[in-house]
C-alpha cells in the first residue's frame, strides 16, 4: 500500500500539484515589501521627510476652504507653477530679479550657479511627482526666479511695482500658502549672497536641513528683515505698551533670550525651514516650545472641559474678556480676580488674508505631526466661545476681534468654516480650561453673580426706607426744638 502511494504521487500533473513553501514564503515576503514601501509613500507628507509638504486631502473636502490652499496670482515653487491664472505674475518675476542682480556686488553667474548647486538638496524638500517634471536646468530657473521674487517683497520693493492694491494683498497672501514655499535653504544662501560682497563668500559644501547656514550676527539681521515685514501682515494687530507693561514684557522675556544666546539655536534661521515656518515659530509658538515639538510628541494631563462655553455665557457668570498685549496671538490666559476671572486674549484682526493663513498653519501643524497643534487649537477654542453673532460683538467690543470685511455674523461663520475637520490637541490650554471651569463651577461666586441683580435692589429699597425714617425723625427733632416746649411750663409750675 505505502508503494502505490509513492507511485502515485509523482504521477499527479503539475498543475494539481500542492505549492511549495518556499513558493509561499516568497510570496508572503514581496507582499510585506510591497506593504511597507506603501507605507512610507502615505507618509510622505511628515515634515521630517518634507520641508514643503501637500496639504493634507481632509483640509480640502470643505468646499468653502478649497480656495484657501491656492494661489491667487503667484506660484512659488512647483506645486502650483506653470498654471494659466499665475502666467502675468511669471514676467513680473523676471523683471524683479534682473532689478535685484542689478542691484548687488555679485554678477548674475555667480548667483545662478549657488542655485545650481543647491538644486539637488531643493528637490528634496518637495513631493517627487512635483518636480520630475523639471530638469535641473529648468528647476534652477525656478529657484533662482522665485527666490528673488520673495528677497525683493521682503525687503519691501514690490510696493514700487504698478500692482493693484487687491493684488498687492494677493502677493502677500500667497507667500504664507503651506504649498507655495520656497526652503530656506535656498532663500537663505541667496540672501547672503546678496548682502555680502562677492570676494567674501566661499561655499564649498551643500547646506543640509539643519547645518548653520550663517553667523550669529548675521542670521539677526536677516531675521529682523523678515520680522519687519511680518509686522505688516494685518492679521497680527500692532500693540502699544505702557512703560511698566514693557518693563514686565521685557523681565518675562529674559530668560528665553539668554537661553537663545547661549545656544544659538532658537534665533538662528537655519531652525526654520521657509516662511510659514518662521511665521509659525515667531507668532505662533516660543522658540524652545517648538524645538520640543520637533524633538517628539508630548501628552500632557487632559483637562476635565466638559462642555463648551460662549462669550455671552461666561459674561454672565462674571468672566468678563480683555486683549492682552502680545504679538503671539495664540497666547491665551486667564486671570482671577475677587469674584470673578477674565480671559486675556490678544486681538486678531479678521481680514480677506485672515483665513487662508489660519487655515494653512494648522495644515502644516497636521503634517509636521506636532502634537501641541497650537494654531489648531487655538482657533478651535475661539470657535468655542463664538457661537452666535452676539459673542462676536463682545469680543469686537472690548478690542479683541478686529475686522472690516463684513457683519459679525459673518465672521462667526468664518471661524465654523475653518475649525470644520479640526480637532484640537486635548492637552491644549489646559490652565485656561481649568481655571473657567473651576470659575464656573464655583458656587459661592455664582450665587453672588447671579443675585448680584435682587441683592442691589434690596440694598437700595431699604435704604430708602431707611433714609425716609432718619430724614422723618430729623425733620420732628427740628420742629420740636423751635415751639415752646411743654417740659419748660412744668418746670416754672413747678418753682411756684
């Protein structure tokens, strides 16, 4: 029996034949290749890979915020070149470079070869699919055009252009889109370029993403060219101080300014890697908290907030709401006083610019995997307390809200459209959320706020009564004292 079986066995056709496990296993093994190549692909838009990344496909299903992504009249980069609507910007671009070589030590060669040389580091920073479009040749030319299209905006040379105000805002607006960045890793040597002479600059080695790219002293004066021109982005209100408001301000600041010194890292611009960046790290975060955020994730205690409560609800448990004076403007804080609490936030001014900005710094939050996701949350926390036109009165009220593009009802659909598809880090302002809670929880302060309206009618009711009967018993004691008193005829009886 066990021979027939051995004699049959070899006999079955090929094709009935069971697989093999090396068949198997190597099938199973090009499966797994094939999955974790996959899977670092869908995870190409971390910013650890990108510097300049796609905004992500759950921003852009809200109909109303798929303009906010896009170009109005410039393209920088390759996300967005060569588009039809963005062509009469291109020739503008060419005429402002040719201004700005002319307008340096350095001959045009010498400022097209460094693009060169940084071509092969610049395609790094974008998707592949983007840029294999362009030959070396053609992205140099790209590079070197965009590049000194945003040297000369910043150093405010477009105001002499014979643009249109709408498109002046525009030009603007579109330099802060999280796919219309240029790395600075281009822009910086390009700069430095330009504001050194020629004989002075030697770059032997390609920068990489976090090499020095300059000195100390220079990265300062390149960083107050780029906060001169933030200043004027109207979504930032400038802010006055008195002498003791700038005295705190200052003490407050010292110590992260010596820590800055000392290491040379946060104020240096090769920590950033383009202009939203930099936006990010000078309006949005402090220096040191986003270099943890880059460091790795961090979860903090998450807050008991168990609901969400407006300007107008907080109003009327005694919170009342004052602008602060700082130019982070997601620098949210409470303050306690005797019976109530206040909520120091700093003003926002709500322009055409003001969404697309928001909505492209929580964009880049999201694909830089940043836990914290400041921007996120704090647009978030705003859309928290506006939940009717009313909200929006108040806090335009009381100098926090800012804006002359529409009615209030208006911007508080403004803040809807942008926190749609959000979700805000849980840890996220965690004091604030403990302090209103525990403020609107207290039942000692409520009580007096909400019988603050009975409590001053009783005070002044009986104080009326009572100022009747003093006033009665004092008019009686004068009228009594003026007639013949009763007591002095006794008294001379008395004597008889």
């Amino acid at each position: 029996m066990s021979i027939a079986l051995n004699i049959e066995g070899p006999s079955l056709s090929p094709s009935h034949s069971p697989p093999s496990h090396s068949t198997s296993c190597c099938t199973d093994h090009a499966w797994l290749q094939s999955l974790m190549t996959e899977s670092r692909a869908g995870n190409s838009n971390q910013v650890n890979e990108l510097e300049v990344p796609r905004v992500p496909s759950q921003f852009r299903k809200m109909k109303e915020n798929t303009d906010c992504y896009e170009p109005l009249v410039v393209s920088i980069g390759p996300y967005h070149h060569g588009k039809k609507e963005l062509k009469e910007m291109e020739k503008l671009k060419a005429e402002m470079a040719g201004q700005f070589v002319k307008d340096s030590r350095v001959t045009a060669e010498e400022m097209y070869s460094k693009v060169k040389e940084l071509v092969s580091d610049a395609r790094k920073c974008y998707a592949e699919e983007s840029t294999c479009q362009f030959n070396d040749e053609k992205f140099a030319q790209m590079m070197f055009l965009d590049g000194y299209f945003i040297l000369q905006v910043v150093s405010d040379k477009l105001e002499k252009q014979n643009l249109r105000k709408e498109e002046f805002a525009s030009v603007r607006r579109d330099l802060f889109l999280l796919e219309n960045q240029l790395p600075f890793r281009v822009l910086i040597p390009l700069m430095r370029i330009y504001k050194s002479k020629a004989d002075h600059i030697a770059w032997k080695d390609k920068p990489s993403s976090r090499q020095k790219l300059s000195s100390e002293s220079e990265d300062q004066d390149l960083m107050k060219m780029f906060v001169h021109f933030f200043e004027d982005i109207h979504a930032i209100p400038s802010q006055t101080e008195s002498f003791w408001e700038m005295i705190s301000n200052f003490l407050s600041e010292l110590p992260r300014k010596l820590i800055s010194r000392s290491t040379g890292t946060v104020n240096s611009l090769d920590f950033c890697y383009h202009l939203l960046d930099f936006f990010c790290w000078k309006f949005v975060y402090v220096g040191e908290e986003l270099e943890r955020e880059r460091g790795g994730r961090r979860y903090g205690e998450i807050t008991s907030w168990n609901r969400y409560y407006s300007v107008n609800e907080l109003k009327n448990v005694g919170i009342s709401f004052m602008p602060s004076n700082t130019r982070v403007f997601t620098d949210v804080k409470f303050k306690n006083t005797l019976l109530g609490g206040a909520l120091c936030i700093p003003p926002l001014s709500i322009e055409e610019e003001t969404k697309p900005l928001l909505l492209n710094l929580a964009a880049y939050e999201t694909c830089a995997g940043w836990y914290y996701a400041r921007c996120t949350s704090y647009v978030c926390l705003m859309r928290s307390l506006i939940d009717k036109p009313e909200d929006v009165k108040e806090l335009r009220s009381k100098g926090i809200l800012r804006t002359t593009i529409g009615s209030d009802d208006r911007i508080a659909q403004i803040f809807k459209e942008i926190t749609t598809n959000l979700a805000p880090n849980p840890t996220a302002y965690t004091k604030v959320k403990r302090s209103v809670e525990s403020h609107y929880r207290s039942s000692v302060k409520r009580w007096i706020i909400e019988n603050k309206g009975p409590f001053s009618r009783s005070v002044v009711k009986y104080s009326f009564i009572y100022g009747i009967a003093v006033s009665a018993i004092q008019a009686y004691l004068a009228e009594t004292k003026e007639k013949p008193g009763f007591g002095n005829c006794s008294c001379s009886n008395a004597t008889l």
